[in-house]
C-alpha cells in the first residue's frame, strides 16, 4: 500500500513504512499505466461492498478517497533523487516526527485542517452506532471486504481477515521476495550499510529492503513507544514484528515544541542516510514502486 489510510487520531495505522524516503506521508505513488481501469475497480469495489451490506442489513455508502496530487519534486524523490531526496530530509527527516511539527502541513489527523478534506460520509454512520452496533457493523463490513475482493479481483482470500492488511502484506512480500534477491541492490545495499557503520550506526540487516526502511522503522519506534507509554489500555512494548505484517504505530499527543528535539535527531540519521544511500535509492526505489504497483492493481487499490 503507498498511502496512509484515514485512520482514528489515537493510532496511526502506517501502512508500512515503505522506503527510504520515509512515512507514507511523504509522497503519493506515482501512477501506473493501468490507473484509470485501476480506478473503475475502486468505484465497483465500493458499489459492490455497498450491495453486500446491504444484504447484511447495514447502510454503507460508496465511497473512494481521493487521490491526493503528485509533485515533480515528488517524482524525483520516488526515483530516488539525491538532491530532491535531501532537500525533503533536510526539513522532514524520515517523516516521522515532522508529522507534528507540521501537523497541518502534513494532515495530521490530530488536528483540524485549515481547508475542509475529504470525509468518508461511512465515518458519520459509524459514529452513530453503539459499541455492540459498531462492533458488527465492522465485522460485516470485513466480511464484505473479502467477498468482494475475491469475486472482483479473483483473489482467494480467507474469511476472517482484514483485506487491507492482507494486500500490504502481499505487496510487502513481492517487494521483499525481488529486491533482496537483486545481486546489483544487494550489493548497494551493502555498500550503504558499511558506510552507515562508518558513522557509527548499528546496522543488523543488510537487505536491500531492510536498508531502504531502517531509518523509517527506527524512528516510527520510538513514535509508538511513546504512544504506548501515554495509553492505559495498551501494552508498553509493541509485539514482534511477523514477516511481511503491516505495522500499526500508537500515534502520541506532542505539541510541536514537544516533538522538535526527536525531529532534529531525526534529520540528522535521514541526512547521514541519504548520504550513504546516494547509489543505493535511485537503483532501489523505482524497482520498488513498480511492484507495489503491480500489487496495488492485483488488489484494487
């Protein structure tokens, strides 16, 4: 999955710290060559999951966010732009923490934005609900999820799991599968981690992949430790991370002057990052868009 998905201001469901680049909030992928049949599939995905709850006895309103518009600075950082890549680091770092130094700026859903957005009209019915209500209206709306999945994309998914869980997990695993297998990344990525070691930084995994997310992954760590630490309900530690699983990140509640200090810190390990990974990311990360891609169209998405 290349966005963030609207998601309850409590926690941050991030859809997979991608790249290098950072967060997802980073940048939009860029759009592949079959994005308008793409886009029909969307629009009969929701009729579709709309008609199954339906029978459920639910109201459910299609609806597809929209698809927020690309930059050309934006496109050089997807293919891996030195000076682009570094420009954007050089103020977001990773794209952690700037999410609340710039809440606004980078739709921080903590905050109010200063221009309207759109708003899933499924959210206002949601919240009408009971807890017992929402509960199954949740379990019928994953239900249809898979139905609808399986009868419009072909796809042979199980009952009982979250779709979109399942197609980041399917697009983390074909990146996973090709690019660690890659002698040219392979060796770039080798390359950056013995630079990175040079300025002194643990480097546990040399995979391509892995280096491509280390600096993301590092800093959306501690973001979820001091989510979990300000929430009653939730473990302090997050669990192991399983092969492939989509991360879901507790989001804290920092002011901006609170979250400057893990922002510098921040900068500092995306700019040493960037610099070690000047050969690495423009072989690396289109190779790595192209195949989320492809799994994006796999899944509708």
């Amino acid at each position: 999955m290349l966005t963030r998905f609207p998601v309850a201001a409590a926690a941050l469901l991030a859809l997979a710290a991608l790249s290098g680049c950072g967060s997802a909030t980073e940048t939009a992928a860029p759009p592949s060559a079959g994005a308008t049949a793409a886009k029909d599939k969307k629009h009969q995905f929701q009729a579709a999951k709309a008609d199954c709850m339906k029978q459920k006895g639910f109201k459910y309103i299609p609806y597809v966010y929209p698809r927020p518009e690309g930059t050309e600075e934006g496109r050089l950082r997807d293919a891996g732009d030195y000076q682009a890549m570094r420009k954007y680091r050089e103020k977001y770092g990773f794209g952690v923490f700037a999410l609340y130094v710039y809440p606004k700026e980078l739709g921080n859903p903590q905050v109010k934005p200063d221009k309207p957005q759109a708003v899933d009209p499924n959210l206002k019915i949601q919240s009408s609900l009971s807890k017992a209500q929402n509960q199954a209206y949740r379990k019928a709306m994953e239900a249809c999820e898979i139905t609808t999945a399986n009868q419009l994309y072909g796809l042979n998914l199980k009952q009982g799991v979250n779709f979109f869980n399942e197609a980041g997990k399917a697009s983390n695993r074909a990146v996973r599968t090709t690019v660690n297998s890659d002698p040219k990344l392979v060796e770039l990525a080798t390359a950056m981690a013995t630079c990175l070691k040079g300025k002194g930084y643990a480097i546990a995994d040399t995979t391509p992949m892995a280096m491509a997310e280390r600096g993301s992954t590092e800093f959306h760590a501690q973001e979820d430790k001091l989510g979990r630490a300000q929430m009653k309900d939730v473990p302090d530690v997050a669990p192991p991370k399983k092969a492939d699983e989509v991360p879901m990140y507790y989001a804290p509640t920092l002011t901006p002057e609170d979250a400057r200090p893990y922002l510098a810190k921040e900068i500092r390990a995306a700019l040493d990052d960037v610099d070690c990974g000047k050969d690495f990311y423009p072989a690396y990360l289109p190779k790595e868009w192209a195949i989320r891609a492809r799994v994006d169209e796999q899944y509708g998405m």
